[in-house]
C-alpha cells in the first residue's frame, strides 16, 4: 500500500509515450520497502512498458569525501544486484544527479523519484521537474509518516510533534506491497555515457574525482545486506536492554544503522516494523522507536522548515540571547579549529570520543553530546564553536550532512530544548561536564575502548 500522502505530482507534464518508467533514484538507495520503487513499478505496469533505474553520482556532493562515496558506493552495488533479481536495469553514471536525471528521462513516459529533504536535494528536484518532457512525480519513502501530514511548520520540540506523529501512525506503520514488474528492462539498450560499473566499486572509487582527505573506514561496509545483518544482531542481542544501556559508550548496546538511515540503505519504516515484531520488552521497543520516528522526524521537521538548519542562525532566539550575554565570559581552555579535530584538548574523555569518529567514521550518540557542548565551552565564541563542531561532524560521520546531523548539532547550542539554570559561557544552554560522564557510565572503559581501536 502507498498512501496518497507520500505522493505529490512535481510538474504538469503529461505522461508521454516512451519505452519505460524512470526511476531516478537519488535520496533512498535501496531496492527494498521502497514506495518510490513500487510506485515505478506500478504505473510500469499499468503502462505495459519495464522500469528503469538510474542514478547520478557526482564528484563534488556538499561535503562528501572518500569515506562517504566508499559507503554510498558499497551500497549502490548492493542495490544492482537486488534490482538485477528484479528484471531491472539500474544505470549509475558518472555526473550531477539532476543531469543525469534529465538525460535519462529523454526516453521515459513519466519520472518517478524518491524525496531529499536539505536545499540542494530540493534544487536538484525542481531542475528536474522544469527540465523533462513527461510527468514527474515524488514519493516519499525516508519518513515512517510523509513530513507535511505531521506538521506544516516548524516545530518547537519533540514535546510538540510527537502527538502528531502518533496520531498518524497507524495509518502509515505498514510497509509497500512489492510488485513484480510484468517486464524486465535487462535486455534494453541504454545509451548512457560515462556509466559506470557499480559493482566494481574500489575501482569507481579510484576513477571519480573526490575529495580525499578522509579515507574510507573498514569498521562499517555499506549496503542493505550489511544493515540486515547488523540489525538482526541487534534484535536478538541488544535490543531488549536498550533502554537501560544505550547510554553507555563503553558497551555496544546499539543499532548502528543511522549510516544506512542516512544513505537510504535500510528504511526507517522497515526497521520499525521489525522491532514491532520482536520479542523485546515494551519498555525497550518504545525508547528506540521514539529515537527511530518521533527523535528523526523532528530532525527532518527543522531542516525542512528552517532554511537556515547549517548556520548559527538557526538557534532559537532565547539560546542566541543567553550565549550572547554569556559571550565574554573567561574560558578555562580555549582551542583553535585544528586542535579539536587532531583531539589536542587536555580532556581524554572528548579526545577518545573525537578519535573514534575519525577511525571509525561514528561516534557513540552519548559522547556526541558531551563532545558538542564541550566545543562550546572551549571555544573562543558560540559561532566558531557552531561552526567547528559541523564542519567536524559532516567530514568524519558517516551519517553526516544529515537532518540528524544539523538538528544534533544544533541541539548543543539548545534546539529543541529548554533554558536550564545559568552558567558560565553557555548562559542558560544546557550544560554536560566530565563528572557527569564518570557518574552515569564507565567512561575510563570507553577511552581504554577507543585507545585498542587506534593500535595497529
């Protein structure tokens, strides 16, 4: 089942003749629980010609690096080889995804694609709307309820829109019907230059030109296999005790799938129901699904209603106001961009936690807030703190440049969040010190953890 709700029409074109259905594939890269994929399919069907699917990959993505296109690439030839189970041709090339959007739609009766939710993703959909001569239509795939049936503005907290969420989740907590497509696309020629061979992927990955400074990590292999496996290990060993352990960085009692969440390897929607499913406690099953939908959907709320989401100007007024009055006061350490991101603080908590980022492309979401709020209180000011601990997070996660990334980060400077009792430098912002950490879990572990992942 697709609900209406996912679908919105992106131009007025009509459905033309043409030999097949596009599928431009771009935010969901995935062949399964994939409504943009089974509404392709669909209307193939209806239509009496195959499905397509095509995908752009450029060298020059905001902010990627090596690490991201080797993880993005892992699971792009994951998904050529369930499209091929299919009967389904998926075309990858070499070039900015709305052009070769465009150049595959050439022989199409009508484009479907999947919905990105930062500036760019949006930019890239309107060109292609304005630029082919068929229908073009939008479904949404990457959110368990569509963004607009939850709210229509920005929302002040999780407080605010997690009724909202609930009150819909019945309806849309059920996953697409896969259809069969009556005729596979294998055999048609596609004239598609600059293609590449996605299935080879150290070998694409040396041909594109991308920002190399940050090399690709072994720790996590992308792909909808890898998330399956990864996530099967969580249901039957974690997932019962993760509302009691999910705090502790020493410990593993996590998912780990918010890299695949955030190259669309694995659907949200998918995972939900999987949990559902399980035979863990209540108690477990709620914590994660408020992480899952209620936390990530308030993510996609304030990227998509807030055009200002990467800079300090997204802060809430009060969280602006308090840090500006607190913006001259006397820091204890003072550390320069550079410093932080080669972990040269005297603090070896933060150190461990920014080391395990650069070797191993995450870090524990625990660690992420003490890490971010100690960029705060080190800093020279509130906008060089918000500024470095972005820049940080978008180059070295592998789930950065993300709603989640811009709404976790802001979160550390007080989005959706509440004035606390004042204190130095972060006003009345929220506040983490390190005998917080020494208190509430085993941090000593965690850094001996970190300290055996650098060692060769």
């Amino acid at each position: 089942m697709i609900q209406p709700e996912r679908i919105r029409r992106l131009n007025a074109q009509p459905v033309v003749r043409g030999r097949y259905v596009l599928y431009w594939m771009q935010a969901s890269q995935r062949a399964g629980c994939n409504h943009a994929l089974e509404y392709a399919i669909a209307r193939a069907n209806g239509l009496g010609v195959p499905v397509v699917v095509a995908f752009g990959v450029t060298g020059d993505y905001p902010e990627a690096n090596e690490r991201h296109y080797a993880f993005m690439l892992e699971g792009l030839a994951c998904v050529a080889r369930d499209l091929k189970k299919r009967g389904i041709q998926f075309v990858v090339r070499h070039g900015s995804p709305e052009r070769v959007a465009v150049e595959a739609a050439k022989g199409a009766s009508l484009l479907v694609t999947d919905r990105g939710y930062l500036r760019h993703q949006h930019a890239w959909r309107e060109h292609v709307a304005g630029h082919v001569g068929c229908e073009a239509i939008q479904v949404e795939t990457d959110a368990v309820v569509p963004a607009e049936t939850v709210s229509r503005k920005e929302e002040f907290a999780a407080r605010t829109i997690r009724t909202k969420i609930h009150a819909h989740l019945k309806t849309f907590l059920v996953p697409p019907r896969e259809t069969r497509p009556k005729q596979g696309s294998l055999a048609m020629r596609f004239n598609a230059p600059d293609r590449l061979d996605i299935e080879d992927v150290d070998g694409t990955l040396e041909r594109l030109k991308i920002d190399r400074s940050v090399r690709r990590v072994r720790d996590y292999v992308g792909g909808a296999d890898e998330a399956d496996k990864l996530f099967t290990a969580f249901l039957h060993r974690k997932l019962a005790d993760y509302a009691t352990l999910r705090n502790e960085p020493s410990l593993d009692c996590v998912s780990h799938m918010s890299p695949y969440l955030h190259f669309g390897q694995v659907s949200p929607l998918d995972l939900a129901l999987r949990v559902e499913e399980s035979a863990a406690p209540r108690a477990a099953k709620d914590v994660f699904l408020e992480e899952l939908i209620v936390r990530r959907e308030l993510s996609i709320n304030f990227v998509l209603y807030n055009e200002r989401y990467d800079t300090y100007g997204c802060l809430p007024a009060w969280a602006r106001a308090t840090l500006r009055d607190q913006a001259g006061d006397r820091r204890a350490h003072v550390y320069s961009p550079d410093e932080f991101e080669n972990a040269e603080t005297h603090d070896p908590y933060w150190n461990a936690a920014q080391r395990e980022m650069v070797l191993t492309g995450k870090m524990h979401n625990y660690m992420r807030m003490y890490w971010g709020k100690k960029i705060i209180e080190w800093s020279a000011t509130p906008q060089e703190a918000f500024a470095t601990a972005l820049h940080l997070n978008n180059k070295y996660e592998l789930d950065g440049r993300d709603p989640n990334s811009f709404a976790g980060v802001a979160w550390c400077f007080g989005k959706h969040d509440r004035p606390w009792t004042r204190r130095p430098v972060f006003g009345t912002v929220r506040w983490m010190n390190d005998k917080g950490l020494e208190r509430k879990c085993d941090i000593k572990a965690y850094v001996t953890k970190v300290e055996s992942m650098a060692r060769p």
